[in-house]
C-alpha cells in the first residue's frame, strides 16, 4: 500500500485514513452507566484517489454506514485521522482536527447521497429550494441567481428544469435519486459518500443512475465512496474495494484483485454467495454458517473464525496483521501466503 | 410467423404441457384498482401456469404487477379499491375466484402459503414467535396447543434456527432480519403447501443470508415437491432458483421462457434492455446500456404496446396494436410478445 507522507506530490491522494475508529457506548441502568462499548468501526486505514471510486463491502452491521458517516463528521470520531488535500501542491489537512468554523467552510467539498432519497428530502420542500438551500447556506451564489443555477443542475442530472416546482412524492424513486444527486453536486464537491445510493433502484433505473453518477466523475473529477452490498454494482464502478467485517477491514485492493483473486477467506466466501446471472453456474458456493457475531461482544482473536471452515487454534487468540500480497493488495488473515515470493 | 403456424405451436405445446396438469393456471386475469386518476391496470391480462414441483420465476420492475397478480391468487388484493375485472385463477383444476370467502380460508395459508418480503411488518410483534407459527397449524389441522408447539419447534428446527426450544418463546423484534424470514418461511411451511409464493423473499436481505435463504427454500422444495412462484426483480436470483421465467412489463406477461433458453437468448426488447442493464454482465468501465425512460403509470398505459415509448426498435404497428404472446417454435415453450422479432435480434 502507498505510504506516501504527501506535499506536492500530484499522484497524492485525496484522502488518507489512518485508524478509523468510532465506538458506542453501551448504557444501562439508572444512572446510564456505561457498561462497554460497540465498536462499529474498528480501526480503518485507507487511501482514496483523485477521481477514483473506492467501495466499502459488507454484510449489515459490518460498520460500513458508520464509518462513511465518521468520515464526514456526522458522527464524532473515537479516534482516527483523515487527512484530507483539496489540493495536491499543499500539505493535507486532518478533518478531525478542524474548528467547527473551518470543517464548516469545508463541507461544501464533501457530501454525501443516501439510498432513499424520499426519506432524506422534506417533502414540504419544492426539489428546487432543497436544491437551492445549499447553495444559499453557503453563499455560493446571490439569490437573483440561484434559480438559474438549480435549472442547470436539474438539467445535468437529466431532469426539466421545470420540475424544480414539484414536491418529491411526484416522482418517481430513479428520479428523486436525481434530484439527491443535483442536491450534493451543487456546491461543487471533491467528494461524495454514496451510502447505497442505487440500491433500492429498479435494475434499468439504476444503470441510468449509475451511468450519470460516472459521467460526472468525469466531468467534475469527484471522487466516490461507495457504500453497498450489491457486489455487482461495486464490481463494475470501483476502483478499489475494502472488505469489511465487524468494524475492521478483513481485505483491501483493486477491484480486479478483490473479484478475480479474492485471498481472504470472507471474501471468498462474500463473492460466492452472489448469484450469478447465469443459470449455468448454479450453485458454486462457498457455505458460511450463521450471521454476522454481535458487535458488542465480538469473537476474541480473528472476529470471522467463528464463521470460517479453516480457522485454526491461532485464530481464535490472535488478531491476524494485514499480510501485503501484491501492489495495493493486503488481507488480514493467519493463513494467506504473503506475496513476498511471487512477486520477486 | 403465420396464424397456422402460430396455432399450431400452441397446440403443440399444449400437447406437450398438458400431460402434466399444471397446479396454478392464471388465465387471461385482469386485476384493476379504482383511483383518483382513473382505472389503474395493474394486471391486464396475465396468463401462467405452474407445474407440480416446479419453480417459477416472475421477473420485472415495480409497478409491472408481478406482486398483484400474487396477491390476486392468495385473494390478498384490498377492495375497494381493488378488483378482479376478468379471468380465471385455477388451483389443482378449480376455479379459486368462483369459491366464497369462507371455503377459501381453507386453501390460504393450507395449501398456498405466502412470504413476503418484510418479515417485520408481516410478522406480528406481540406475539412470540412460537404463537405465530403454532396459528395455522391450529387453524387448519385442529391440533391442540401442547402438539402444536411441538410441531412449532420442529418446523424451527426445520428452517435452520439455532435452539428452537428456546427462540420459539422470543418475539420477532428479538431476531435478526434473516431469523425473521427463516420464522416466516416455518409459517408458511406449517401447513405443507402445494404452492408456496415468495414474494421479493430475499430483497431486505445481506447476500450472505439470501444464498442461505434461497438454498433453505429449494432444500424444502425438494423435500415438500412442492411449487414455487418466485416473484423478484433480481435476475440473477431467478437464474440461480427457477425452471421457467415469465417477464411482466406494465401489467402484461411479455416473455415466458425456460430459464436456460431466456438467459442464452432473451427475445422481448424489454427483456433485452433489463439484461443488458445488469452491472455484473458489463464490461467494467464500458457504460451500461440503460433502458431509457420509465416505467409507465398504470393509469395511462400507452397504446398498442406498453413498451413501445421506452423501444428503439418501435414501428407504427407498436402503436395501433397490441402484440400477442406467440410461440417463437412450433411446440416450444419460449413465447414473446413483439411485433418486430427479428429486428430485435439485431439490438
């Protein structure tokens, strides 16, 4: 993985996380004394490039809407880095560090798009001033202009401009992702957390969502975290993909050597229990028993062994360290080969 | 393809098929709602049949009426504002919308059960779980509380959930959403149906759960012999679970295919669009074909063919008239509803 301790370097990344955490208290009795701790996420180092897309993977509960959502400061960190450079030529800057005043002026760079856009849109409010409100909020643009702009972002994301009249029950799921998306591309944003935007999207409605949220990210250069756990989607737009499992990352890299060479045994395990669209290839799974363990109670050692056909002894005491098996490449698993020899 | 040669086909296949008395038979249903905007068609016409044992897939977006025409057989359409405006729903030979209300109690839940795809909101909350699937088998096989629990706990035993004993007491809101759906799957399978419909059974599910789900239901299946009508919008899980697929598009069956011959080669325009939307068929970075538009209201189908507007291929004959289900071979089983088939072989 890059190590690069970054300043005026153009191939630095956007963002670079360094031991992600963000616990929960557990509260109990009279006086809500705190009798331990959840920790949702556990732990995450990553790199996000320019204009690249890296997916966060997992079942429910795995920690990744927490840890998109610890990212942006909607959550306070437990602990953790996230240096963030705008720009390449500068010295990043440690979101979690900012006063609230500076992490304010910075929001306008990173947004975030939710999977039902009916839930996060005030149905009170016409899709054209829950358009415009950002824009206002941050004075990006004097009111006389504001509804040319919201005409224009309507427009990019394949709406007439026209609707910016209607409230969101008048449209259709697809559609009101569209205005989710015109919404969080306003301020012109470097970034965009899609919390499993296309998910509850009807199959042609979602390549069409897809397909504009790539479009932009040629345009504008944005950069996405995706969060999903339809591994399809995240095959065909990602860049990187990190796997996780109850609060940590159990494998990271490409997304060509997470689908075509997964190494971890979750993520084997993960990928074969998508059903393919080809009824040829029926049933070639790998069984994992039971579901995902209680995050207030994780498993000691490696928290998958309980779940996992191989797990030895050391499993079951001992967290596995990362293992680099290649550029970019890491699982933290006892039992994968380090990619030492392969790769000399 | 010629009249003659269309009738043929069906007779052909009709020879074929009707060797086997098919368990469900819809024919030519029509299930309408009164709305404020008018009559919305959300079935129109929807003829399928299901065979002993046999799992059919029904595949399409929302709003295409593949959950109406469930809820139709299960009699689960409210009304007002709903209504079975024409056609026959047949079940093992009988004509299950000429039986009143109170024999039917005998079938739902007995011998057609249903899963849905919430278990929250189908499950009830103060009940335990126990109770929940102790109901049918009460209901329907007169068995007293004591030999009811025991069948309760069996069943759990059955759909996979550890310690029975104990989970039979707990209510709903303590189990996790896979546990909820494996509860509603021993609800539905108390009784042992003939015909089990699964409606999104897998949608609020991880993948992880859904493939253990989906090996549960076909596991039972085998065991039971019993029918499935597997209705989903996802159709690689189609692929991996159902003999035969019918496509729906806007309250209308538009393909109806053997699983491995509609995955080799889909023939409906529409049919074509929804496989080559599907990201993990696509090349990575090469943009998705998506269907343009949306699926139409039900209040304002268009014209001739539904899918006509969202149609590259779309002639003035889309428009003026509507083109029937046909056979694409004499005595197959493939059937597609387009005017322009052999232009679609070139999208």
């Amino acid at each position: 993985m890059s190590d690069l301790v970054n300043s005026g370097n153009a191939n630095a990344p956007l963002l670079e996380v360094r031991g992600l955490k963000k616990y929960f208290p557990v509260r109990k009795g009279l006086f809500s004394r705190v009798v331990g701790q959840v920790k949702a996420v556990d732990g995450l180092d990553f790199t996000l490039g320019r204009g690249e897309t890296m997916s966060l993977v997992g079942e429910s509960g795995c920690g990744k809407t927490t840890a998109g959502r610890t990212l942006l400061r909607l959550l306070a960190p437990t602990a953790g880095q996230v240096l963030y450079s705008p720009n390449p030529e500068a010295a990043p800057t440690d979101i979690f560090k900012l006063p609230a005043a500076e992490m304010r002026a910075l929001r306008p760079d990173l947004q975030i798009i939710f999977q039902d856009p009916y839930a996060s849109l005030n149905p009170r409010m016409t899709v054209g001033n829950a358009i415009a409100e950002p824009l206002l909020v941050h004075k990006v643009v004097s009111a006389s202009e504001v509804e040319d702009r919201v005409a224009g972002l309507l427009e990019r994301v394949g709406l007439r401009p026209d609707v910016a009249n209607r409230f969101p029950h008048e449209f259709s799921g697809g559609q009101r992702q569209r205005v989710g998306i015109a919404r969080a591309l306003a301020l012109g944003p470097k970034l965009i957390i899609c919390d499993e935007a296309v998910s509850a999207l009807d199959v042609s409605i979602q390549a069409q969502v897809i397909n504009l949220l790539k479009d932009l990210q040629d345009e504008f250069g944005i950069s996405y975290i995706f969060i999903a756990h339809d591994l399809s989607v995240v095959r065909y737009i990602s860049d990187s993909v990190a796997v996780m499992y109850l609060g940590r990352i159990v494998e990271s890299g490409t997304a060509q050597q997470i689908f075509d060479d997964p190494q971890h045994p979750y993520t084997r395990a993960l990928l074969s229990a998508i059903p393919h669209a080809d009824p040829s290839k029926r049933g070639e799974r790998i069984p994992m028993t039971g579901e995902i363990p209680s995050p207030i109670h994780p498993p000691s050692g490696c928290h998958f062994h309980t779940r996992c056909a191989l797990a030895e002894d050391r499993c079951r005491s001992e967290w596995p360290a990362s293992v680099a098996l290649g550029a970019g490449h890491q699982a933290a698993c006892h039992l994968v080969q380090s990619a030492g020899t392969e790769e000399a | 393809m010629s009249e003659a040669n269309k009738a043929q086909g069906e007779e052909t296949r009709d020879q074929i098929e009707g060797a086997r008395e098919p368990l469900l038979e819809l024919r030519d249903l029509a299930t309408w709602f009164r709305t404020d905007e008018g009559i919305a068609k959300a079935v129109d016409g929807v003829s399928y049949k299901i065979h002993p044992g046999e799992t059919l897939g029904l595949v399409g977006e929302s709003g295409s009426g593949k959950s109406v025409s469930a809820l139709s057989i299960m009699r689960l359409v409210p009304s007002p504002p709903g209504f079975v405006e024409r056609g026959g729903i047949f079940f093992k030979g009988e004509s299950l919308l000429s039986i009143p209300d109170e024999d039917f109690r005998s079938i739902r839940g007995n011998e057609i059960a249903m899963i849905f795809q919430e278990p929250m909101t189908a499950l009830n909350p103060v009940y335990t779980v126990g109770d929940q699937v102790m109901e049918a088998v009460i209901l329907h096989r007169g068995l007293d509380r004591a030999a009811a629990r025991e069948h309760a706990i069996q069943m759990l035993t059955k759909v996979g959930i550890p310690s029975p004993e104990t989970r039979v007491d707990t209510y709903p809101h303590e189990m996790s959403g896979g546990m909820r759906q494996r509860v509603m799957i021993a609800i539905a399978m108390s009784c042992d149906p003939a015909l089990l419909i699964a409606d999104e059974p897998t949608t609020a599910l991880d993948v992880t759960i859904q493939a253990q789900i989906l090996d549960l239901i076909l596991e039972l299946q085998q065991q039971a012999g019993m029918s499935v009508l597997l209705i989903t919008h996802d159709l690689a899980v189609v692929a991996e679970t159902a003999q035969h697929v019918a496509v729906m598009y806007a309250g209308k069956v538009v393909e109806y295919a053997s699983v491995e011959d509609l995955f080799a080669q889909p023939r409906h325009p529409y049919s074509i669009g929804l496989f080559r939307s599907l990201p993990d068929l696509a090349k990575q970075g090469k943009r998705l074909t998506a269907i343009p538009g949306m699926v139409p209201s039900a209040t304002r189908f268009p014209s001739g063919c539904r899918f006509r507007p969202r149609c590259s291929i779309a002639t003035d004959l889309c428009a003026s008239s509507e083109p029937p289900l046909v056979s694409l071979e004499a005595g197959g089983v493939h059937t597609v509803a387009c005017h322009h088939l052999e232009e679609a072989r070139g999208l």
